[in-house]
DNA sequence: TATGAATGAGCCTTCATTCAT
DNA sequence: AATGAATGAAGGCTCATTCAT
C-alpha cells in the first residue's frame, strides 16, 4: 500500500517556477523574459520549463492562469451595489492604480497585461476574454450610470477609454513622466492621490456630458 | 549630353536602410528589431549597417534623427497665440492623435516613443529633451491658462497626464480596444472625433477643476 | 550484471574541450584560437563552450586552472635543499626547458605563457602571481646565492632575466632559430645538452661577476 | 605636351600608408594588425591598402622593404675590424637593444621579427635571409672569436643563441617582467645600462668557456 | 588615380529546446 | 520525476576585400 498521503515534493519546484516567471514575466514581458533568469530566479534546472510547462509559452499560460485563479480567491468579485457610481468609479480606479504598481507580485496580471498591450501574444485573447472584458463591462456600467440613460453607446465607450488611458499612463509612461517630472513618485501614498485625482477629473468630465447631453435632448 | 544635376544613386542604400529601419523599429522596437530583417526589407547587405551607422544602435540614432528633422521640415514649430487656450488644446491633441497613428512612416518618432517608455535605450534621454519636453511644455501652459493661475503645481501636472494619458491609451491599448471594441476604428474622420472627444472631456474636467480651485480659496 | 563502477562517459565532452582548447590555446593564443576550431576538434557541438565554461575567456580560464592542476600533481614541488647551488640551478633550468617543448599538452602553461607575453588578457596576473612569481623566486633564490650577498638587487634581477630569456628563446624564437640552423633539434637529448649548456654560460657568467663584485668591494 | 614633371602627389597617401603601417605591425603583429587601423592612421580611404598594395599581405611585404631599404641608408653595413671583439659585441647588443625598444619605428624589423617569431608569415624566409642572417653571422664571428678556434661549431651556436635570448627576452617578455619587476624601465640610460649587463654577462661566460675548451684540449 | 559603397565570410554569444539518462 | 548535457538556430558584429564609379 503507497502512502495515501498526497505528495507535494514536485510541486515545489513547479510553484517556485511559476512564481519565479510571475516576476520575470511582468518586469519583462513574455518575449524579453529568457528561460535561464527565471529558472535561476526559481532555483530551478534549466530544462525544468520544458519539463513542467512543455514550453516556454505553457509556462506564460500557466503563470496567467495561476495567479487569475488566485486573484479570484484573493479578492472574490465584489459588487456593492449599494455604494453610489461615484463611489464606485473611485473604488475602480484605485483598485487599477494598485494592482498596476503592485511590486508585491501576488498578482501580476495587470503588468503582463501592460505588456501584451505593447507586444500581444497569443495569450492575449484568453486574458481580454477572462478579465479585462469583465472589468470593462464593471467600469461601463459604472460610466453608464455617470452618463445617463441618454448617452450614446459611443459616448460611454469612449469615456470609458479616457478614463482607462489615464490610468495606465502612469505605468506604460513611467520612464517618460520620471524624465518629465522626477518629482512624480509612485508611494501608496502617491497612487491614493493620483485615485482621487484621477476620479476627480473623470468625474466632472462625465458630469459636463451628461449635462450637455441633457442639454441637447 | 550628360546629366547636370547631382545624381543620388549611391544615396539609396543609407535612405533606403534608414526607411526600412524606421518601419522596423516602430513596429518591433529597438531590441526585438533584428538587424538582418531591416536588410532584408532595404535590400541591403547585413553588413551595410555596420558601414554606414556603425552599429545597430547608431541606426538607431540615425532614424530618430532623420525622422525628427524630416518632421520639422513637414510641420514647422506653429505658434497661433491669438487662438483660444480651448482652441489650442484642440489643436494639440488633434495632432497627436494624427501623429500616433501616421501610418506614413515619414515620422514614425511616436512610434517609437511608445517602444522607449516600455524599453527604454539610452537615445530616450535625447529623446525626452528634444521632443518630448517642448511638447510638454506648450501643453503645460495651455493648461495652466485653463486651469487658473491659482492652480498648483501638482494640479497642473497631473492633468497634463490625465491628457496625454488619454490620447496614448489608443495608440498602446490598440490590442485590447480592438478586441473589446470591434467597432473602433482609427480613420482620419475617427480620429479627429477622437479629438473632439478628448479634448471635450478634458476642458469639461480642467474648467470644472479651475471651479473648484476658486471656490477653495 | 550492471557495472558498478561509476561512468564518466558524461565527462567526456566537457575534458575532451579543455583538451582540445589546451592545444588549440597553446598553438595560436587567446585571440586567434576560435571556438569553432576547439569545439570542431573535440567533436563538440558550437555551443557546448558556453555551456561549460560560459565563455571562450571562461574556458581559457579552466584550461589554465585544470593545466596547473595536473602540473602541480604530475611535478610536485620538489625541494631539494641539500643539493649545492649549481646543481639546483641545473635542475631549474632543465625543467624549464622540458616544460617548454612538452608536446605532451599535459602541461601547456607555458606555451601559454609565450602567448601571454605578446598578447597580454586579463588572466595574465593571475599567471604570474601563481606559476611564474613562484618560480622566480626560486631563480632568485639561487641566483642570489651563487652571487654572494654583496650582490646588488638590481644585478640579481638582471642576471636572472638573462638566464630565463637564454631558455625562452629556444621556444619563442623557433620559426627563426630552424631557419637559421637547421641542425639545431629538440629531443629531449637535445634538450639535456642545451640544460647544460646554459647552466655552465650563466654560471660562468655569474661566478664571473661573483669575483668583480668582490674585487671592488 | 602633358607635364613633364614628375608628380607626386600619391606618392603622399603611399608614404603614409607605409608609416602607418609600420607603426601597426610593429605594436600587433601582422595577424592583429587590421586594415582599418592603418588607414585611419593614414587617413586614407578603407579601400587604398588593396589599391596600392593588393592586399593586406602586400602591404606588410611593402613595409619590410621599405624599412629594409631606408634603415640601409641610414645605417650603412659597418665594419669596424679594427675594435676589439668584446667592443663589438657590445655594440652589437647595444644596437640590437636600441632597435628593439625604438619607438620611432623609422626601422621597426625588429619589431616586426620579435611578431614573426611567434606567429610567422611567408614573409619570415625573406626576412631571415635578408636581415637576420647577415646579423647572425656577424654575431658569429665575434662570437667566435672570443671562443676561440679551437671552439666546435655547435658551442658557438649555443652562445649566439644565448646573447640573442637574453636581448629578445626584454622585448617580448616586458609584459611578464613590468609585473614581476615594476622598477624595470627601458629609458635610453637604461637600455644602455641593459647592454652593458648582457655584454658584461656573456662575455663572462665566453671567456669562461674558452678557458675550458683550451684545459680540454 | 582614388574612393565611397557594398559584400561575404567568419567570429562570439544567447536562446529555447531536446536528449539521455 | 527530474536533470545535466547537448544542440541548432539566430543575433550582432568585425574584417579583408571587391565593385562602380
């Protein structure tokens, strides 16, 4: 009789592997990231990718998968619909601010999402299906609601856009802005203001139009 | 009866690497542009680049400024100070729009800006100082007249950002629009409302903004 | 019946590379060696250097470490205190010479060396602070001795340097020294005779300036 | 009537390609030496070495002759049988040392033979039979003189070679010996100094030898 | 006569992957 | 289950040489 206990000798290395690329994978992007840094990162063979992922790009699969499933777990999907629009537009884009300069790494999905922005692989498909769609459609909502009733489809997707680039600027530009302005600095502190900042703005931009769509009804 | 005028042939090859270049870098980036396709595509010899630009980084260099004087030449420094501080940002970023998605190749600087903030060279420095700060800063008066004279420092450049922020997204996030939004498209008409639509959305919050602003103090 | 005995077949290719690189440094030099001549001679595949030794200057490295290392187990340091000193500068000079005609590659150090005095690399101090340091003072120690202890600093290191270059040259100057006299062979009697010719020229010379050095005293 | 005078104007680029030329290989040898050096040392074009000389090779070829060529003009065959054979060993050696460490490079064939030693060229047959012969027979008969008749032929070999290693040894071993003997320097007083050492030193060991050779007959 | 331009061969290195235990 | 060893493809670069004026 084999031990009926389960063994998690091997996933160790597999673990570590995955966490190992996470790291790589969002501070390089897929196609810069070698196999050699993360297995050394990892602690691991350098046939160990192969041998678990199949493949350089079965290790980037499961590295997106993983931490999507632990990010499920991390933060369950949360819908107080309680709070107000405004409310829950600053909510959203703090969230965003976070996890884009998140170095912590538990979930990375946001930087490897910059990546495939820039350079898309074919991961990106799966990535827009799971999770930016979802989030899209949150944040559209949240719009919608901004906009009235009234506002075309147009209108909101492009709102929705602005207030997406405002967001990510500040992580795709951070070599330009640090260049511009050395006296931008990226602390908890900081992000919680550029939030509120960035809500503000997008705030009274949606407010204007809404009040010029009325205006034109 | 021989030619009189100057005969540009053996120009070609150097003009011909410094287009195919252009093309290449704007579309791969510096490091995953390979210096075999960009022959390729000119027709050139692999070593030809070492001949004339030294080194793949001194291409490189060559194209940023080869684009900028062209581009200089294309659209000379503008300075309408008798228009509107609202007209003018119209007009900023309606050009900036136009110039993210010029697909002419003739000034690809745009291009290849969005490569440097992901991977930065060492040419971003040079960059920065003689493309990127100018603008900088004729956006930055435009929103310091909109904003107030009361406006902090800070308040200025954030919204700065907030802008650039906006009109970069569609240029880097082509990948993502494209999949959540099929029906946005990028013709000139396009980008002109695209114009339109930032530009409303950012005089709408920097007016709402320059409000407040008085209201505190 | 398996074997018991442990299998070195995977080591193979990793010694047949230092062995190849031995022979291939020691007959053309750090820089006009190429690592396709080494690996094509080892039957290795091109990559198999950077492999092991990471780099054609780290497989130059591990050639002179492994080729010390069996020197120093094949010639341990003799110490023969009791001999007179005549007879250990005999000794020195005639192990000097076998060392530098020893096609054996077993120890191509100094073969390697002749290199290094045309076309200096980075290993170079560590050769001298490790094989030709050591072995200088113990040239210097003889030479000191036979001279007398009036002898000048700068008469021991001339004297010294005299009696190394009359062995150097015998390796360094071959392509000329065969055109010139053809007659002129190196087997190892040959090699015995010339051990004794050049022991009795620098004795000679050495008692000579012994007596000088006296008579001026 | 085209000018009758001579022109020479590509004598100019010639010439300098020749000095230039000179200058390289005498410090890299003809291996290290590259085409692009010399013409930027030149300041001519790239392509000038295959136009005036054929190619590298000819190049090379060119300058041993014209060296050859000029340091006969300037340094017509003496033969002062008048001095003493130890005066004239001396100045044998203290030629030879001068020659050796002359950075003028007016007549840079030592140099060059000091490379051709180690990595000879086709070049080196010539070089022997017109200028390292001649040396080496005039060599001989001092040599020989100072053994003796009675000397057999191999021991005035032995000797030549002897007082030839320990000048050579200076030259081609100066990377080892600045490392063991940072104090070594090679001024012209020192050069001086040096040749007087190895005259003093071999002559020592001449006569030394020639007393034995009469005691064995 | 002389040269700017172009070329092909060769070098070292890096990379993801596969092989053989 | 896991890994040390090996591999082929590709990349950037240098070099001596040749070509076309």
């Amino acid at each position: 009789m084999p031990t009926a206990a389960p063994r998690y000798v091997s996933l160790d290395t597999k673990e570590r592997l995955l966490e190992a690329a996470a790291q790589v994978f969002a501070s390089r992007g897929f196609r810069r990231a070698t196999v050699r840094e993360i297995c050394q990162l990892a602690g691991a063979n350098l046939a160990a990718v192969n041998y678990h992922f199949r493949d350089k790009a079965g290790l980037y699969q499961a590295v997106l998968e993983d931490t999507h499933r632990r990010a499920l777990e991390k933060y369950p999907l949360e819908s107080p619909a309680d709070a107000s629009s405004a409310e829950r537009l600053h909510r959203f884009i703090e969230h965003l601010m976070f996890k884009l300069f998140d170095e912590d790494l538990t979930d990375c999905r946001f930087r490897i999402m910059a990546w495939e922005m820039i350079e898309p692989t074919p991961a990106l498909d799966a990535l827009v299906a799971k999770i930016i769609r979802p989030l899209s459609q949150r944040l559209q909502a949240i719009v919608r609601e901004l906009l009235g009733p009234a506002a075309a489809e147009d209108r909101v997707r492009l709102c929705q856009l602005s207030i997406i680039g405002q967001c990510l600027y500040h992580r795709q530009g951070q070599a330009v802005i640090s260049r511009l302005f050395p006296e931008q600095h990226y602390t908890p502190a900081d992000l919680r203001r550029l939030a509120v900042h960035i809500t503000q703005f997008s705030l009274l931009a949606l407010k204007g139009l809404a009040q010029e769509g009325e205006a034109t009804s």
